[in-house]
DNA sequence: TCAATTTGCGTACTTTACTTAGCGACTTCC
DNA sequence: GGAAGTCGCTAAGTAAAGTACGCAAATTGA
C-alpha cells in the first residue's frame, strides 16, 4: 500500500522550506513552535508524523493557515482551496496601489519566464 | 489551561452520537477503522487525543467527511478564512524559486508598510 | 433456567511521539 | 592559532497514543 511514508516526507520538506524561507534555523522554529529542536530536524526529514496539537504550532510560527499543512500532509481533501493564484492575489490586494501592483506583476511575470528557459 | 479537554470530550460525544446512529457497536466500529475496541472506548469518553490517521480512518468508517470530525475537535478554522493572502500564494507558488520568492516578499512588506505610514 | 454471545470498560503492555543532553562540522571574531 | 557561538543531527530517555486480554453486566435464545 506505499502507505503514507511519502505523504510524511513531503510534508517534511515543505516544512523545511517554509522555515528556510522565513529564515529562520531549526532551533529557532522550534522555540516559537514550543517544540525541541531535534524533532523538528526528524520530523523534515519525515522520520514521524506530527500529531494535530504540533501541526497547528508549526503552522502558526510560520505564519501558515493550519489547512495548508494538512494538505502537504495529505490529511485534507482537496476541498480546501490554494492554487498558486500568485497573480489574482496580488491583483486583489487592497494593501497595495495599482502602481505597485503593475510592479510586483511585471517583476513576478519576469520571474516565471526566466524559469522557463531554463 | 485544561485546554482541550473540552474539545477532547466533545469530539468523543460526536463519534459515540455517529457510531449509534449508524447502530454499530464499538467492536464493530473498531474493525471497520483497524483500531482496537477499548481505544474506541476510551476516545469516546475523551480520555486521549486521537492521531490524524486514526480520525481519517474514523470517518471514513462513519461514512462523514474527515472535516467534520476534525472541526469536532477543534482542529480546523470554521471556514476558509483567507485575507488578501498575497505572502501565501507567492509562498505557494511552485513556479518561483526560493530566492525568488525571499526577493518578492521582500518588496511586497516594503510596499505595505511604505503604505501604512502615509 | 441457564448457557452462549455481545455490550462497554479496566488494566497492563507495546509502540510511537516527543525531549534532554551532547557531538562534529562549520563560522566569526580576537 | 585558538575560544565561542551556531548549525543540523544522533542517541537515549520519558510521556503519551494505541493494543491484547479479560471481566462484569446486559441481551438472546432454547
């Protein structure tokens, strides 16, 4: 059956790159999560899978909905939505004036063809 | 902070509810989710906080949806709140590198924040 | 009446989630 | 040259999730 093994690597990965993305060092993440440091280092690298109690503490010191990591994880259907809509997002941005939306959209758009060249 | 107590016996009255009215007996209902019949006892009286996969496979022998029963413990925001939302979806977007992503949450805060002390 | 099942639960055990302590490989700064 | 800090990780322990076994109070049924 597989199984969920691959289910709880990938969660751990994206883990891993939401903490890295924020900047932040595992023993960092760990004391705003109040977890200790080695388990968050076993748990990117999918060695357990969280309890609920540990996800939403991840969650909230990654600035993340609670719903997004249930997904990575596999523990949510589909019904809960997220696509990449980076450019509706941004357009429908009211902390933003159109100037700057006009910039961060020429900037994203610039960004996604370069990676298609690649 | 007895916390989630309350959630816990909450979420053991509503399996205990389900379970009855889809008349089966904690052993069967056991079988059907591969766990044991004293476990089932005691999550009903609330005596421990089940594990993700043991909710999935609760519900899935309920015939519910997994969210019901996640939103029974408390687990799950009551709707798919969802602000602007513009850091999750650039965060989410599978078509920018990470750097790229560091490059334009970084000009998006400087845009929020030049906007707030107008 | 009285076996024979079935119900829910107490208890002791195993398994897994999670922590505390510490190691080796970098950095940084004197 | 270090000392001193930080990084991610391993190893060994504690605590909590989940199971195996059995018991007493209902049911069923002959």
């Amino acid at each position: 059956m597989s199984e969920n093994a691959e289910d709880l690597k990938g969660l751990g990965a994206f883990i891993r790159s939401q903490r890295r993305l924020a900047e932040l060092s595992q023993r960092e993440l760990a004391k705003l999560a109040k977890l200790s440091d080695p388990y968050v280092s076993q748990l990117e690298r999918g060695l357990h899978e969280p309890s609920v109690r540990v996800v939403k503490a991840l969650s909230a010191a990654l600035n993340l909905p609670a719903e997004v990591l249930m997904k990575q994880a596999g523990w949510l259907g589909l019904e809960i939505e997220e696509e990449p809509e980076t450019e509706a997002a941004i357009r429908n941005d009211s902390n933003l004036t159109n100037s700057q939306k006009s910039a961060m959209l020429e900037i994203y758009k610039g960004f996604v063809s370069s990676n298609e060249t690649k």
